[in-house]
C-alpha cells in the first residue's frame, strides 16, 4: 500500500514528509509526496521549486523508501486533490502537517485541515513541526 504526504515548503510540510518516511520504514510501504497548489505557480508560496522537489527525491532515496513526488496545480482544492489521491490509490494513510494556532485559532483546525479530516476515508496523521 502507499502512504500520501500532503508536502508544502513550510516546517509542517516537512515535518509531515518526515512522519510519513518514518511510517513508511515501519510498515515496508511506499510515499506518494503531492504538492499541490489551486492557484498559480508564482503566486504560491507553499508550491515547490524543483530544486526543493528533487531533495524531497534524496529524502526518500536516502531512506531507502521507494516513492514519487508529484506536483499539482489543476486549479482544484487542496482537500479535494488529497481526498482523490487517496482514493484513487487506496491509501493507507494520509499525513498533513499542522501549524500552529492561537487559542481563538484551535476552535478551527483551518480549513483545508477541517476539510481533509472530515472527508477522507483514511487514516489521517496530523504532525506539527
């Protein structure tokens, strides 16, 4: 089975694609990183450069995990990608990196976070960095 990282260039991102290599190891499966992006390329600032893109590669090649690190910017919602990647693959587990709230903030995850939590059909593994 594969495990699905949702990656962004910010510390949860990276947090997240470390748990998901760590859980990878544990239980012999293979990482599907997707960066996705609604939006423009050069109006978003969580969308990967290549060269980010290919050390997420040496990431998984230096942990001997077998992955693929794709990038999407189809103009679709985060959630609705991640929520049809996971389907799509069968996923045993989706990991997200959360950032952190203020107490007003913790009411509400955020809503791409709400969003993947309440619609996948998935385990989902929530990190912060």
């Amino acid at each position: 089975m594969t495990i699905v990282v949702g990656y962004t260039t910010k510390p949860e991102g990276r947090a997240a694609l470390a748990r998901a290599i760590h859980e990878a190891q544990a239980h012999a499966e293979d990482v599907l990183v997707l960066n996705v992006s609604a939006g423009q390329a050069y109006a978003d600032p969580l969308l990967a450069s290549e060269d980010e893109l290919d050390e997420v590669r040496a990431q998984l090649a230096d942990a001997r995990v077998k992955g693929e690190v794709r990038q999407l910017m189809r103009g679709k919602d985060v959630a609705d990608e991640l929520y049809a990647i996971t389907n799509e693959l069968g996923a045993s587990l989706l990991v997200i990196g959360l950032r952190k709230r203020s107490p007003v903030g913790k009411l509400v995850l955020g809503s791409n976070a709400q969003k993947i939590l309440l619609s996948v059909d998935v385990p989902v593994l929530a990190v912060k960095a």
